[in-house]
C-alpha cells in the first residue's frame, strides 16, 4: 500500500512539476497515516546535462543533505548513485526529443526529489517558424515522411504533409531548399525535384530524384526549409517551416580491451557514449559479451568516447576523428587496471612477458590507420620545461600526444594521508601548434573582414579537427572536475593554447580515519593538426593551503552566474539554439549597463570563498574585455558599488544572490570587444586582519556550466545616433540589448528598427524570448521597417498598423489598373515600394555575415515576391504592371507569416 502511494505521490509531482517552474510540494494522500511525509520536489536547471554523458553533480548546490544515502531514478535516466557528496547518473542517448528525468533522493527519514530536462542538442522535430504570438490560430503541423533515424536521408521518398490541410494547391508558390547551415550555402532546390499530389495536398520526391540529391550533397547536417504558400479559390495560406537533415554513411565499430590486449568480457550490458564537438551528435551503444560495440550512421567530426561508470566518471575515455571519406572506422579503447573494472578472468590470469607494451587506443579508418609522421625541424618547437621532481606531497600526470590520432591516456593515482587538510589541483592543457597561430589586432580584423566583404570572399571555414584533451579527477569530495574539449575551445580561453584551472579542496573530514584515494585519467589526441604535440597535465599537492583563519589570506574559489533567475526565467544562454542558419546562435549573453542599472531581469550569483570564518564586508564586481579570448595583461576595471547592498545570503565560505542588478562599470572600451570576462573581489577580515582577494588568483565568474567569457550586449535605444531610430513601444529592462556589431551595422543603416532582444537575452521556460518571440535572444537579430518607395523609411509604408497602409496603396493601384485610370500615382508609388525593397533586401540578403531574413507574407509577398495584385484586390491575381516575379529573390529571403509590419534580420556577427 505505501509503495503505491508513494508512487501515485511521485506522479502527481511530477505533473504539477511540469506546469511550471521552482519548487513545490506534494499534496498529501488521503490515507495520510499510512504514507510517508510528502518529499519537497523541485527541478535541476542546468543547461549543460545533456544525452549521452556522465553526470556528476553536487549536492549542496542542489540544495540536498551532504549525508543523503539513497537515490532512485526514473524516466529518462536508469541508473544513479550517491558517492563523494555528489549525485552521478549517466543520460541516455538522444531521442531528437527532450527528455524527463527524477530521482528520488532519500537522507534517512527525510525523501526529496528533483526532476531534471535533459535537451535534445539536435532536435528532429519539424519546427513551424511562428514569430510572435498573437490571437490566431498556430501554424498546422507538418510532417516529413521517409527520413531515417537522426533525420538522416536515406535516399527514400520524402513526402511532405499538412496537417489538416486540403485542396489548396502549393505547387505554383511553395519553394524548398537544403542549405549548409555553417556557411549559409544553398546546396539543392527541392523545388527541382518535386511534385504536387492534389489528392492530399502533399508535396513529394521520388527514390530516384533523392538518389539524385544525394549525390549534390556533402556529408554533414544541413537545414532543409520549406516556405509552403497557395492562393487557390481566394483563400491565403502561407508557413514557414524548417529541420534539420543530415547526410552521413560512416560506420563506427569499436571494442574493449585489458591493458594485455584481451577483450573485455565481463560487460556485457554496460554502455558506451558517444559525443561529437561539432556535431552534437550523442549516442549510446551497449557492450556485448566480447567487449564489441556499434554506432550507425556517424558523422564527420572529432569524437569522444566514454565507458559509462558511476565510480569513476569519465576516467575511461578517449577522442579519435571520423573523416569525410571514411565509410568502415574502428576504434579500440583500452581499460587500465586499478579502476575498479574487472577486465575478465582470461586477463587476469594472463601474465605480462618482462619488457612487452601494453596494448593502446587506436582508431582506424576503412581500415587504415594513421600515415606515418615526419616532423620536420623547422615545426618542432622548443622542448617544454621540465617538470619539478615529484614528492611525498607532490604528483604530476601528464599525458602528451605527438602521433596522429592515437589517443594517449595517463591513469592519475594519488594516496592523500591521514590527517591531511587540503588538496590542491592544477590542471593545464597546452598545445603547441597553437604558438604559431598568428595574433591580429583590432584594427588588423577589420582591415581583414573589409578586404573580404569588398572582394566577396567567403571567410574560411572553422577548423573540424582539432587537437583533444580530457580530464577526470575522481575521489575529492563534493567536487566535480571533469571535461573534455578541443584545442580551438583552449585558443578562446589563451590565443597561445594554454588552459589552466587551480582548485583547493578541504579533506579534513575525509581523512580525519583514513587515507583517502584519489584516481582518474588524463587524456590527449594529436588530430589532423600541424604536426606539434598537445598535453594535457594534472597536479596534485598536499596542502595547498590552511583553510583556517590563520592564513590571513581571502581567495575565491569559485563565482558563478546561475540560471533560471528568481523569476524562473532562463538567462544569459539561450535555451533554443538554431542550426546555424535560423534561431538563435548559441553563446552566454551579458548586459553591460552603460547609461543606467535596471533590476528588472537579474541574475543570480554564488560565491564560494575561503577561509570559511572570513568577515566579508564588500563584493564588488570588475570587467575586462578580451581578444580573441586573451585578456592580453589588461586587470579588470571594478565597479565601487558593494554587491552587499542587494538581497543576499551568507553562510560560511559562501554567499548567494537570488539575483544581481549588474553595476555600472568603468570604461574600459569594452564595446570594441568581442568578449569579456567578470571577475569577483572580496574585501572584509581574516583574524581582524583587513584583507581583499587577489583579482588574479580567482574569482573569475564563470556561467553554471563552467565557460568564463560572455559577449556583452549594450543598449542600443541609447547610443548616441541610435535613439532616433528607435520605433514600437519599450519593454521593461530594456529590448534592444544589442552585440557591439550588431550597433554598428544599425549606426552604418538608415533602417529604423525595435525589438532586438532582452536584457541578458531573459527567455521564458520554454524558450522563447520575454520579448515575444521565438528567437531574438542572441543580441543579432533586428525587427526593422521596410523602405517607404520616397526615400525612406517611414511609419506608414515602413509596415505601421501591420502592414495596413501598403496593403492600402497595393488596393489602391489594383484599383487604377482595373479601371485603367490615368495617371496612376498610387500604380507609380507601389512600383517605387516594390523595387526599393527588392533592392534593400538583396542588398542586405547577399552580405557575408547575414544569416536569414523575414519579410511578410499575404500582401507583402504577393506583391515583392511574386509581382501580383492580390486576388481579392479590384484587379484579381494579375501582374503588376512594370513589375514581374522576383526572379533572382536571395534563398534566405523568406515570407513569413506575422511580419507585414517589419522585415527581421539575422546575422552573425563572428569576426571573419
């Protein structure tokens, strides 16, 4: 009986989870004195779980009992435990579709749970591009019949389907493309290749015709967009919709084996995960009863792969790239002793002859393995310094890769003794090919980008194949320092490849019986680089620091922006990430106030600090603007406003922020940056000693997810020049929260714009931005008025009253047409219109840096891109005269239902 209340219980908390965000409370059961105390539910909100990973989290910052004993997952996740203060699980793979995860938490007699949305990185949903909301009805859905799994194509019949629509003919309005997202290419018409069944409405191509598209087409992922539209018996219907495709044909086979060679075949059942960096693509393959595994249909990209273990999370791992004219490739990853995995009784019996090689990770591709390499003098660089003899309270782990794509991994095993206060962490990634990367200056970009936007060069593509490094330190309590990542990712935190991170971890408690193990790996891959190698280091000392009051010494050890902010709105990252082309683009998004501090989005904060019994009397934020990720010796510039003075909790080492208003800052000239970094410094008393931390030795604040560097955003209604151009309405705490290109492109434009989007890009649960739209959230895409016809852009042929005041001059000419008026001034005035905004949209549609643009449908379309009256005009459906359809329209012009009184603009604003 209790088992099923507590079930029931589970459900309904679940469902009164799902209709919003925060906490809440579970209703009692009726039979009350026979089920347990209702458990307090709430939700994990963090935007870097996601499928196909091992997830270490801790439990003090999920607000759970250091001491919790027992965890039961359910949903989407099937297996979690408890161990060193954190909660570990492993996520599926992905589904395409978001999935939902609890776990129930239990610390003695007291039960919690937590539910947690794990995001589908590449959703296969077919995606209805509904601007704004408003009274009318949502777009019908559409469905794509034939796609493979990942919506891969397969080369069978693709079908496309309204639903619920019938009759119109989509045939003669209707247009399709495949583009490459990355480089906003068009690869294939699909108009070309298909036809119109006015049986059902629908829109097919044949085995045949796909074959043929196949064929035109790269592997990779690419947006297949559709911009369905019919005026058949006077009835409109205009959508736009959109979804990611792939092309991919590469096979991944791979096997697990002991450090002797032998298969490993006592896991059978356990899980291996698969992540790509560029791709996104995570998959999960089971282990059989030899230690082999598969994946289909794997892209092109730099991957790791991970055995999922709970113990020790990450700590078997390695990275290999798939090429694109790989079909057949396979990898072997080998399982070090000492991890607590049980290789087989056939290895353990198995003894090594004196002097033999372990076995190593490999990848070969159709086949082969890796050419040879010989590196000539003139690219080897310098030796690196040694490192300082190790000790007794002192171990380095170094893994260096210098062969091509062979991975190198290093087992870290560290014993901390008896009685031992603290354990200090440093962990370094450097590759050196990255000291011959040349270092441009501001002014040299810009010469740069301007040459290539006057020539109309294309920028080169960003590099695939990277260099790789990963990290697992397993067994410091409540502490979770994994990651993994590619030498480009390093470049944007050092332009000279260098990554640091220095953590110092109290382990009085855990070491007050006992010693205490440390263990984990260190890993690193030389992939398709320019010969030089790359290492990735962990340090381990003892000691690294009294956490008592006696070290008169304040350090920040670490300071991170949170997200949903107190009002359960998601902030800094957008949730809804495009494909490159459309939605938003993926980063961490700050507004910097420069004219006034508005509270009306804000952002919570947490600092941690030790020692822990500090008097802290001020926390004052500073901002530094980087190149190219490089803070380039320049110290942050503080604000003098103490943080003290918002609402705020404090409990010794740390405090908390339910949310910030950002300060003010110095100048610094940080809108000429492409990034900046924040940092925290705190001033108080150590042993009434006055004391302030070191701005350099910590408290960088970083986002929940670990990155550091965030694109500011600024207000663009109040830059001189600009706030003439402002139209619409304002939204609280500001709408126009702009990139510092994305105000230069408006300062260099006569266009007048609105909604850009909100401060620190706020979104709602789902997504969407405050603002009302469904992308908006990245600081680079602008609503703007159409041009007039006269000159210019004003209200009411700008698109004013939605649209009414074009859609009355279109009738108005239609009319003189009909009745064959002469002169024909309103003829004369739209055929102006016309050719003014063809003119402004190719010109904008064809620069090198814009990604998509919306322009109306209904009227608008009718008469910019297809040349026609409307058929309910006096005229009918006829040409416009002097006017026929436009022809040569750029592919990322697109009609979109819900902008007849603005055009919207997207670009990317990455320097070329």
């Amino acid at each position: 009986m209790i088992k099923t209340l507590l079930t029931l219980m589970l459900l309904v908390g679940a469902l009164l989870t799902a209709c919003g965000d925060g906490d809440g409370v579970q209703t009692q059961p009726p039979d009350a004195a026979s089920a347990p105390a209702p458990a307090p539910v709430g939700r994990i909100d963090r935007s870097d779980v996601g499928p196909a990973q091992v997830i270490s989290l801790s439990l003090k910052e999920l607000d759970l009992p250091a001491g919790a004993d027992k965890v039961t997952p359910s949903g989407a996740v099937s297996d979690a435990l408890l161990k060193d203060g954190q909660l570990r699980f492993s996520t599926p793979g992905d589904t395409g579709e978001d999935q939902e995860a609890a776990f129930e938490i239990r610390s003695g007699a007291t039960t919690s749970v937590r539910h947690l949305l794990i995001r589908s990185p590449r959703p296969t949903v077919v995606e209805a591009n509904d601007h704004t909301p408003d009274e009318s009805p949502p777009l019908p859905e559409l469905t794509i019949e034939g796609l493979g799994p990942d919506n891969a194509l397969t080369g069978a019949p693709l079908t496309f389907r309204v639903k619920g629509l019938s009759a119109p003919d989509l045939n003669d309005f209707s247009t399709g493309e495949i583009v490459d997202g990355r480089t906003s290419t068009m690869l294939v018409k699909l108009k070309d290749f298909w036809s119109f069944n006015p049986e059902d409405s629908s829109l097919s191509i044949s085995g045949p015709a796909m074959q043929q598209i196949l064929g035109m087409l790269p592997k990779g992922d690419f947006e297949l967009g559709l911009n369905l539209s019919s005026r058949a018996n006077g009835k409109e219907f205009t959508a736009v919709y959109y979804a990611r495709v792939m092309k991919a044909d590469a096979q991944l086979s791979g096997k697990l084996l002991s450090q002797q060679g032998d298969p490993v075949s006592s896991l059978a059942g356990r899980k291996v995960l698969l992540e790509g960096i560029h791709t996104q693509m995570r998959a999960v393959a089971e282990l059989d009863a030899n230690g082999a595994f598969a994946f289909e249909r794997v892209l092109p990209d730099v991957y790791f792969l991970t055995l999922s273990d709970l113990d020790y999370p990450n700590a078997i791992r390695i990275s290999f790239p798939i090429y694109e004219d790989s079909t057949q490739a396979q990898v072997s990853m080998v399982v070090p002793p000492g991890l607590g995995v049980d290789t087989g009784a056939k290895t353990a019996a198995k003894r090594t002859p004196a002097g033999s090689l372990n076995a190593r990770s490999s990848v070969t591709q159709d086949g082969k393995g890796p050419a040879a390499r010989s590196i000539p003098a003139t690219k080897r660089s310098a030796p690196s310094a040694p490192l300082s003899a190790e000790g007794v309270d002192r171990a380095v782990f170094s893994a260096t890769a210098v062969e091509q794509d062979q991975p190198v991994n290093k087992k870290i095993d560290f014993m901390v003794p008896v009685g031992t206060e603290s354990v200090g962490v440093k962990i370094t990634v450097f590759a050196e090919e990255s000291l011959f990367y040349p270092v441009m200056s501001m002014a040299e970009m810009r010469q740069l980008a301007e040459k290539r936007l006057q020539s109309g060069e294309r920028p080169p593509k960003k590099r695939k194949y990277n260099d790789s490094w990963s990290y697992s330190v397993v067994g410091l309590p409540d502490t979770q320092l994994s990651a993994s990542g590619v030498i480009s990712e390093v470049r944007r935190y050092d332009i000279q490849g260098r990554m640091t991170k220095t953590m110092c971890v109290d382990v009085a408690k855990q070491t007050k019986n006992a010693a205490l193990s440390i263990s984990g790996s260190v890993g690193a891959t030389n992939i398709g680089d320019d010969l030089l190698p790359i290492t990735t280091t962990v340090e381990l000392t003892l000691e690294c620091r009294k956490l008592k009051s006696s070290s008169a010494k304040i350090e920040v050890s670490s300071a991170k922006f949170l997200s949903p902010n107190k009002n359960s709105k998601p902030v800094i990252s957008p949730k809804n990430i495009g494909d490159g082309t459309e939605g938003n683009l993926a980063g961490l998004y700050l507004s910097i106030p420069k004219g006034s501090s508005d509270n009306t989005n804000t952002i919570p904060l947490e600092i941690n600090y030790s020692p822990a019994d500090a008097n802290i009397t001020e926390v004052n934020l500073g901002i530094n603007g980087l190149i190219s990720g490089s803070t380039g010796g320049i110290p942050p510039a503080f604000s003098t406003v103490n943080l003290l003075t918002q609402n705020h909790t404090s409990t010794p080492g740390q405090i908390k922020f339910p949310g910030i208003s950002l300060p003010i800052f110095p100048d610094q000239g940080t809108r000429e940056r492409e990034k900046v970094a924040i940092t925290v410094r705190l001033k108080g008393s150590v042993g009434g000693v006055e004391v302030s931390s070191d701005p350099a030795a910590g408290g960088r604040v970083a986002f929940s997810d670990g990155r550091n560097e965030f694109k500011p955003l600024y207000l663009a209604g109040e830059v001189e020049g600009l706030s003439g151009q402002r139209y619409g309405p304002r939204d609280n705490g500001g709408d126009s929260w702009a990139t510092a290109r994305t105000i230069e492109k408006l300062l260099a434009s006569p266009y007048p714009f609105n909604d850009i989007s909100s401060q620190h890009v706020t979104q709602t649960s789902a997504g969407g931005s405050i603002l009302e739209h469904k992308g908006h959230s990245d600081g680079q895409q602008i609503d703007m008025r159409y041009a007039d016809g006269q000159g210019g852009y004003s209200e009411a042929l700008g698109g004013a009253n939605n649209g009414e005041y074009i859609k009355q001059l279109i009738y108005a000419a239609a009319s003189e047409v009909k009745n064959n008026i002469t002169p024909k001034p309103k003829l004369k005035a739209l055929q102006d219109w016309i050719l003014k905004n063809r003119t402004m949209l190719a010109f904008e549609a064809r620069h090198q840096k814009t990604r998509i643009i919306y322009i109306g449908d209904s009227f608008i379309e009718e008469a910019l891109v297809h040349g026609k009256f409307p058929s309910a005009s006096a005229a009918g459906p006829v040409a416009i005269p002097g006017w026929g359809a436009w022809t040569d329209k750029p592919w990322n012009v697109k009609p979109e239902p819900k902008h007849l009184h603005h055009w919207h603009l997207s670009f990317s604003d990455e320097k070329v």
